[in-house]
C-alpha cells in the first residue's frame, strides 16, 4: 500500500483524484469476486442463544450445523429488519435481475437459529431464491446497503429454497 500512496502523492491533483477512485472501485470490486466463506470473519455471539430458538428443528444445514426456528430477543430485533430489507430489495428488482436470463423470480428472507449446539447458535438471515444470479445480487446488495452492520453475531446466507422442518417421525429415528 505504501508503494502505491507514494507515486500517488508525484502525480498533479486531478490525476490524483481519479486514480484514488479507480483504487476504490477496483477495491469495492475485487471484495465482491471474493466468496464470503473465505473472507476473515468477525465471530462474535449472539447474547444467550438458548432465549431466540423456538420449538420447531430443522433439517441441518451444511458442516452438521443444527437449525432452529427463531424466537425471542432475534425474532423482535431481525423480523422487522427482514421487512425492510425486502422492501429495499423490492425496489431494486431490475437491479437484482441483470444477468439472470428471465424476469420471472421471486425472492424471500427467513431467519432461523444456525449453530452446532443450542448454546453457540446465532440468528441467520437467509436469502432464499430459485435464481442464483438474483439471490447472489440481493446478498451483495444487502451487504453494500449496510443492513447487517452493528448487529452482532448476525449472518446472512443464501439458499435455494428455505430450511425445511423436521417431522415427528424424523426426530424419533
């Protein structure tokens, strides 16, 4: 980094603004080629999961991560943020479209309890959507519009289709 300021600062003051933009764009650009799983993770936990996991389980999602309804503390704070964020998405549907082949998608956001053990689950936010292009520009736009900063312990994933529950008959076996 030190070896690109210095040249920066050699440069007349209108190239020096355009090359700082360049910089920027390319690095708002080059966070987005890189797949959120590999990016460094700021993990820090959700207050007293135990109190936000409702009664109802569901099928585990990947890496044997357990899945619960949401309920409690989570609910109240993240269900009122989902409505706005479908809204915002909403409104940026030929935005969320582009590249995707068709029109013809819908998106919805569910939260649930996602973790190996009661006690180490956080809410997820979870984008699902039979488009992939869609779904992968709507958590890119949830990202940039900032949605989820502060909120500690919260994540967003993105699916397919929506966590289904666990039968009775499936949780005896």
């Amino acid at each position: 980094m030190q070896a690109v300021e210095e040249p920066v600062a050699a440069l007349p003051a209108q190239n020096q603004v355009k090359l700082k933009r360049i910089w920027n764009e390319l690095r708002a650009e080059l966070s987005t080629l890189v797949p959120p799983t590999i990016l460094p993770r700021h993990r820090e936990r959700w207050p007293e999961p135990e109190r936000s996991i409702g009664d109802i389980k569901f099928q585990p999602l990947g890496r044997n991560k357990l899945c619960w309804e949401v309920s409690g503390p989570a609910k109240q704070q993240l269900l009122p943020l989902c409505r706005q964020i479908k809204s915002n998405l909403d409104r940026l549907r030929d935005n969320l479209g582009e590249g995707a082949g068709t029109n013809d998608w819908s998106i919805a956001l569910d939260v649930f309890m996602v973790g190996h053990t009661q006690d180490r689950a956080r809410p997820v936010i979870i984008v699902c959507c039979a488009n992939k292009i869609v779904r992968k520009n709507a958590v890119k736009t949830i990202q940039n519009l900032g949605f989820l900063d502060g909120l500690v312990g919260v994540e967003l994933d993105d699916r397919e289709f929506s966590p289904v529950p666990i039968t009775s008959e499936e949780m005896a076996e």
